[in-house]
C-alpha cells in the first residue's frame, strides 16, 4: 500500500509541477503577446499621423508625390461618399412605418399584353432569317483609347489625365486632380 502511496504522491507532484510550468509558460507567451500588441499600436499611431500629415500635405497642394496624391484623392472621394450613405442612413432610419402603404388594391401601374392569335403565330417564327442584320456583338467597335469603357455615353472625363471618373466625384483617382 505505501508503494501505491509513494507512486500516487510522485505523479501528484509531478502532475502539479507540469501544471505550475505551464501556467508560467502561458504567462510569459501573454507578456509577450502584450509586448507585441503594444509596440503594433505604436506603429498603427505612426502610420495615423503620417496619413494625417500626407492628406494635410495634399489639400494644401504641396503633396508631390504621384501616388500618394491618388491615395490622398481615394480617401477624400470615399470620405464623401461615406458622409452621403450616413445621411441617407439617418434619413431612412426617420421614416415611419404608414399602415395603409401594404394594403391590397389593384395595381396601377400594370397593364397586362393583349392576347392576340396573330402575335402568337408570329412568335413561332423564332428561327426564321430576317432583313435587318443583328446588332454588333463587337465590344471594341466604338472604343476610344482613355475612356476606360468602350463605347459608353455621357461619362466623366478627367480632364487632367482623360481616364473615366465616378460621376460626381470630386476628385480624380488616376492622378488625384481635384473635378469641383
């Protein structure tokens, strides 16, 4: 029985000491991981003011570098846009539930096709050949070199570096020229 004893004793204190070392272990990976996450939100406050000094740099237009200025422009266009989805945001959640605007009725816009037994002998002359040739499947037909969209009517143009821009948008993200 004392063999039983000392052997149950043994792996008790060996049990405990493992647990002991790794309690230890875990705190001193947690240090570390502390040490790290500190000196990562270090750099994320470096990266911040550097940002912050480039966009100051840019809006009083002694920014010289190309690319920073078009990521300075991106940020200003999708600062805009972020500030225009917050008000329709703030508007939509103004609205008011009106209890009569789900009620049935009869639809007002629609007006189904007249059936015709004509129209529908017509229609079964799908495979038949006909006068007018199909419409171009040609995507290049009507491409002009700077558009970035071939063929594509009434888009925004820069005017500094001729790629297509979003509408109202107010600055280029090709070159970062202001548009308005």
């Amino acid at each position: 029985m004392s063999d039983f004893m000392e052997s149950a004793k043994n792996f008790l204190n060996t049990a405990v000491s493992r647990t002991s070392w790794e309690a230890q272990k875990q705190m001193r990976v947690r240090g570390k991981q502390g040490e790290i996450d500190k000196l990562l939100e270090q750099r994320l406050r470096l990266l911040n003011d550097l940002s912050i000094t480039a966009m100051n740099l840019y809006q009083q237009g002694a920014l010289t570098d190309a690319q920073l200025s078009r990521l300075c422009a991106s940020i200003i266009e999708l600062d805009h846009d972020v500030k225009q989805r917050e008000t329709q945001l703030e508007d939509l959640k103004k609205e008011v539930y009106a209890a009569d605007q789900y009620a049935p009725g009869n639809p007002t816009n629609y007006t189904p096709p007249p059936v015709n037994q004509n129209d529908a002998s017509a229609n079964s002359t799908v495979g038949a050949q006909s006068d007018t040739p199909p419409p171009s499947t040609n995507s290049n037909a009507s491409y002009q070199p700077g558009t970035g969209n071939p063929g594509a009517q009434g888009q925004t143009i820069c005017p500094n570096c001729k790629s297509v821009v979003r509408p109202n948008a107010l600055y280029c993200r090709g070159c970062g020229a202001k548009l308005r």
